[in-house]
C-alpha cells in the first residue's frame, strides 16, 4: 500500500511513523508513505497557503490552489510507482466517526492520500478532490496530523504481514465487535492479585467459554452500546443473562455494604 499525506508540518511524521511496527512495516517495503508539505507548492513569493473567507468571518482558511497541485504532484508520483489513483481522505470535524470497520475497508486499498487542514477550515473546492471524509470525534484539534496518523496505524497494521500474528487484529477489541477479555502472564499471583484459575487448568473448552462471558461481561460494563448492535449467539445471549444477574447480585451487595456501613456510623 502507498500512504500519501499532504501536510504544513511534515515532521510531526518523523518518528511516529517511523518507528515500531510501522516502522517496520516501511521496511520491509509492505507499506510506502510519502509526507509532502503543500507549502512547497505555492504560487505567491510570500509562500501563503491561507486566505480571508469572501463574504466575511473570522479565522483563515486553507486556499484550495496549493494543495490541489500538491495532490497532481503525488497522484502522478504515485501512478508513476505503479500504484493506480486511490481513496482522498480529508480530516475534518464534519466528517464520519473513523471505527473499526473503516480501518478494516480501508487496509483494502493499494493507495490513500490523507489531507490535514489547519485554521479556520478549507476552501469548499478543495473537496472537489476529497472521497471521504472523517472524523475521530466531537472535538476539535489544531491540525489534521494527529488524527490521520490514528488512522494510518489503525489502517495499516490490518494489512497482512504488518503485524507478526494476523489472527492478533481479527481477535483485539472491536473487530470482533466486542470489548477483548481481562487477560494475564506470570506470576500466578502477584501482590495479592491472583489469576483466575480457570486459565490454568488446561481446559480449551472452559477456557474459551470464560473469555467469551468475560469480554461480554468488559462489554456490557463500559461499553453497553456495542452489545445492542452485535448479533449475539444463543450461548453468548446466555452468558449475557449469567453476567447481568451476577452484577445486580455484586451492586446489590455494594448496597447493603454502604447501608450497614451509614448505620453503623449514626
């Protein structure tokens, strides 16, 4: 996969992507990311890639003439490689939420080119070259560069090859659709915290059994929204009724406890 980014701040790439399994991935020529800093592609002697909106308001926004002919420049650079025109992502606020799902779709691709924005907003034409646009949630940051960097860890360490153990990404939380299981390593037991003994007793079939009931169990109790849009089987369904009794019973207990404990305090 080829990774174009259009961005002021091409170094905030430097080590991030660089290093770890990224890193990695770059070395060993799985992935090949390119950081062009659309400054470079201005037409004015004073290098703007900003402007006052017409019409008024307050803040710059992002000319459209710089990073559309930066965009020329590595498509045909791109193309060049051999890599066909992909997917043009721009990070913005008003784009979709970026989940699990979309990185899954997007690690599909032989070529993503993500534009970061900053100030105000952009010049509207500018999406005349956009094919998505996201988000990573209901808040606002200085820059485009954070959030496509989530995005191209979250993409590329899907691509086979990138991480060591493929069934690693199809396991962890939300490619499965839920939360992952509490898990452990040794010692048994370490400063009163034990493990639980059903992991060590050898048996797959219980084994699986507990990891199933307690990543619905993580679930249910951080993250309740994902239960509601998950096709439950009729054993998870069952585990689901075992771990909702089993938290009334604990919150319940918690009750009496605070109960008895004001009592005894009066």
């Amino acid at each position: 996969m080829r990774i174009d980014v259009l961005s002021l701040f091409p170094e905030m790439f430097a080590v991030p992507m660089h290093d770890s399994i990224i890193g990695k991935a770059i070395e060993n020529h799985i992935i090949d990311l390119d950081v062009t800093n659309f400054r470079e592609f201005t037409t004015d002697k004073h290098r703007h890639v900003d402007d006052y909106p017409f019409g008024g308001g307050a803040g710059m926004l992002l000319q459209a003439q710089p990073i559309l002919d930066a965009y020329d420049h590595t498509k045909q650079t791109a193309e060049a490689a051999g890599y066909p025109k992909g997917k043009v992502i721009l990070m913005d606020p008003a784009g979709k939420p970026f989940k699990q799902h979309d990185a899954e779709e997007l690690s599909h691709d032989d070529h993503l080119t993500f534009i970061c924005g900053h100030y105000e907003g952009y010049d509207e034409r500018i999406r005349s070259i956009v094919t998505d646009e996201y988000s990573l949630g209901d808040f606002v940051l200085t820059g485009g560069e954070l959030p496509s960097m989530v995005m191209i860890d979250a993409i590329t360490r899907l691509i086979p090859g990138v991480l060591g153990n493929h069934q690693s990404s199809v396991e962890e939380s939300f490619s499965t659709g839920l939360l992952e299981e509490p898990q452990y390593t040794r010692p048994a037991e370490f400063r009163g915290m034990k493990v639980p003994e059903v992991l060590m007793n050898g048996d797959h079939k219980k084994i699986a059994l507990w990891n199933q009931k307690e990543a619905l169990r993580r679930t249910y109790l951080r993250r309740p929204d994902l239960i509601d849009h998950h096709n439950l089987t009729s054993t998870q369904k069952k585990l689901l009724a075992d771990v909702r009794i089993e938290e009334e019973e604990k919150q319940a207990a918690k009750d009496t406890d605070k109960k008895n404990t004001f009592t005894d305090d009066e």
